[in-house]
C-alpha cells in the first residue's frame, strides 16, 4: 500500500473483530512510529498497552464517569463489548512547563498517533485515537499511572476493522487555503 492510499483509505474504526492484534506486531508499529518528527529530540511520549482483560476496569471507569456526569447512579462492571478492541493504547506526554515546549512535544506526539495509525491501516489493523472527557481525572490517571509531569492525550483503540465506515467529504481545499500576506489595496 503506498502512503497517498494509506492518507485517503484510512478511517477511524470504531467496532473490532474478536481476532487479537499480536502485541510484537504493535510494538514494531510504535517502534517505526517513534520517528515522528520532535523539536530537539524530547521525545515526549511514553505508552500504556491495555489488553482486553485491562480495558475492563477503564471501560467501567469511564462508563462511571459518564453516569454521573448525567446524573444517573454508576452501572455494574459489565463484560466488554463483543466488537471492543482488541487493544487500548494509551498516549501519555511528558509536560513541559514552558508553553512553546510543551506545543512542540503535543505536537510530535500527534505525528506519532498519525504515523502509528496509518502503518497499522497499512497492515490490515484499524485504529480510532478517543479523547474522553475525563482524560485528566484523578481516578483516570491513577489508573493508568499518569504522574503529576504528565497528561494523557489520548486512548488509541485498536484492531481489527468489524466495520469500515464511508468517507466522509471534506471541505474543498481552497475554503482552507490563502495565497499571501493580505495586502492593503490603496
């Protein structure tokens, strides 16, 4: 598959067949993954591999969270889903204090979340990059061992695509795009 097919076929999957994503297999993605680009070599990233059996308590924690968000009691811990991932990848930077600093790093850290999704798309493996609401709770991070330096930008799902949803159309180029500085015509 070249990288323009990857870029335009790749979508964010949402519903996994049972079949397990070989942990080896993810470890070399996040390995060639780790070359997103990064300002001065911080490589501000670190990792939390979830397998089915660990999603359990996250998934009930943030079903909890919405629960009483809405106002409703917390539901029972009930078994995953039958299209859950196989997988749960959990992105956590590294927070510098200094804005510029931290930009860069959130950035890089993005680029590798794009490299890792589409050289799993190139394998045959789906992935969805969520950001639940309650990413920087107390209860979240203790979980997943989130130190007081750090946040976490994101929960990476991944496996293999039940369902491959349509494109969805995008906005056409020149509603995004401006040639030049805008000049004063008098």
């Amino acid at each position: 598959m070249e990288l323009r097919e990857a870029i335009l076929n790749r979508r964010s999957i949402r519903s996994f067949k049972k079949e397990e994503v070989d942990v080896t297999t993810i470890e070399e993605l996040l390995e060639i993954a780790r070359y997103a680009p990064n300002h001065k070599m911080t490589q501000p990233w670190r990792f939390v591999l979830l397998d089915r059996q660990d999603q359990a308590p996250l998934q009930h924690l943030i079903k909890s969270k919405k629960a009483l968000k809405k106002g409703k009691p917390v539901p029972e811990q009930e078994p995953l889903s039958d299209d859950a991932p196989s997988h749960m990848l959990a992105v956590i930077i590294d927070v510098n204090e200094k804005e510029k600093v931290y930009r860069d790093d959130y950035g890089a850290v993005s680029s590798l979340i794009q490299n890792f999704s589409l050289l799993a798309w190139e394998k045959g493996i789906g992935v969805v990059w969520k950001t639940p609401g309650f990413m920087q709770d107390e209860e979240m991070k203790q979980l997943l061992e989130v130190s007081e330096h750090e946040e976490l930008v994101g929960l990476l799902h991944i496996g293999y695509p039940a369902v491959v949803p349509k494109m969805k159309e995008r906005e056409p180029l020149q509603s995004k795009l401006r040639h030049g500085l805008t000049r004063d015509t008098q």
